[in-house]
C-alpha cells in the first residue's frame, strides 16, 4: 500500500478510482461481517493472485482496520486504526452501513474507503473516476451502447438499430432515440477529428 494520492498517472493526470485498492461497507454488509466482535481478513487479487490483504476486526459502531504499509519501497510498518461506522435507516426497513472517513479533518459518510498510506475516501485520495478521463467521443459511444442495451440491441453503433421493446412508453422511446443519436453524433465527430476524416 502506498501513500494518499498514491497510484498510477497515466498521462500526468489525477489518480482514478480503479487505481486503488476499494473497501465496500456494502459487501461488507452484504457478506454478513459487520457483527460486533467477527474477526476477518479481506484480500484484493489480480488475474486471480493474491496482490494485497488487510486485516479487520468489528466492534460497535466501528471497524478495526490492520495492514501493514510502507512508502517509497521503504520498510514495511504495521498500522492498525478504527475506522467510525454510521447507520441510516432504509426506506423499507433495516439499516444501511456507512465509513465515516477516517482522514484527518474529513469524516465524510461514504460507501467506499480506498487504500494507501491510510484508507481514505476519493475526496481525500484526490481520485478521479475512470469515466472522468475518457474524452468525450469515448464517454458519447458508452452511452450510445448504454441506451442499445436498455432497448435489448446488439452492442455497437455500426449495427444497425431495432425497434421498441415490448411495453416500453412510445414517448420514452423516442426520447431514447433522440439521446442515442445525439450521441452517436458526437462519437462519430470526435473519431472524423482523430482520424482527420470528413463525415
């Protein structure tokens, strides 16, 4: 683990989201961890090998985080923290976990902490989404294929586009077919700026 804002830079750039180790309290959740008293170990793996693991222990209204980190391939150290939890009610019940980020002077309520020196939110770490660096042709044809796969058409704006799926509104059609065309114009112009092609 590195320190905060640690990561790769591709181009000189801010770090993203995907270059960090996350830490869901949803999956946490979700995977029944977040009892007073469980101890558990969690692991990040890539291509299915093991790359980072941390440590983490529940206690009320908090979670006990254990690794060990160093900086600038210095030596390793041991660090161990609490990292406070907040519970807001469901609107159909239940309670939904939350970090308070454990950043000095932060103490944002967020979903997921991202790994470095200490874990962080984004905001803290400096992160960009991975979406927030794609320029806008790239961003455009997403959300061209987005809209194919709401309307249940083959992935591609070189395939030729369907017809209205069955009980889909005519009106929210059209308004999907409007914002589909719109940007399936400007992926094509920013690929015709690229190449320099004329369309």
């Amino acid at each position: 683990m590195g320190g905060i804002g640690s990561g790769r830079r591709d181009g000189g750039g801010k770090s993203t989201t995907s270059d960090m180790r996350p830490l869901d309290i949803r999956r946490l959740q979700r995977d029944g961890l977040l009892i007073t008293g469980r101890a558990f170990g969690w692991h990040w793996t890539v291509n299915g090998e093991e790359v980072a693991s941390i440590q983490m222990r529940t206690e009320v209204d908090s979670v006990i985080l254990n690794y060990r980190s160093r900086s600038n391939e210095g030596e390793w150290e041991a660090v161990e923290y609490p990292v406070r939890l907040e519970w807001t009610a469901c609107t159909l019940g239940g309670r939904r976990a939350w970090f308070l980020c454990p950043a000095q002077g932060c103490g944002r309520r967020v979903a997921i902490l991202f790994g470095g020196s200490i874990f962080a939110c984004r905001h803290c770490h400096k992160l960009a989404y991975e979406c927030q660096r794609e320029p806008d042709d790239d961003r455009a044809l997403r959300r061209a294929d987005t809209i194919r796969r709401r309307l249940g058409w083959r992935a591609g704006i070189a395939h030729p586009t369907g017809s209205k799926p069955k009980g889909m509104h005519w009106r929210t059609f059209y308004r999907l077919m409007a914002e589909y065309h719109a940007f399936v114009h400007v992926s094509l112009a920013g690929t015709a700026r690229r190449f320099r092609l004329r369309l």
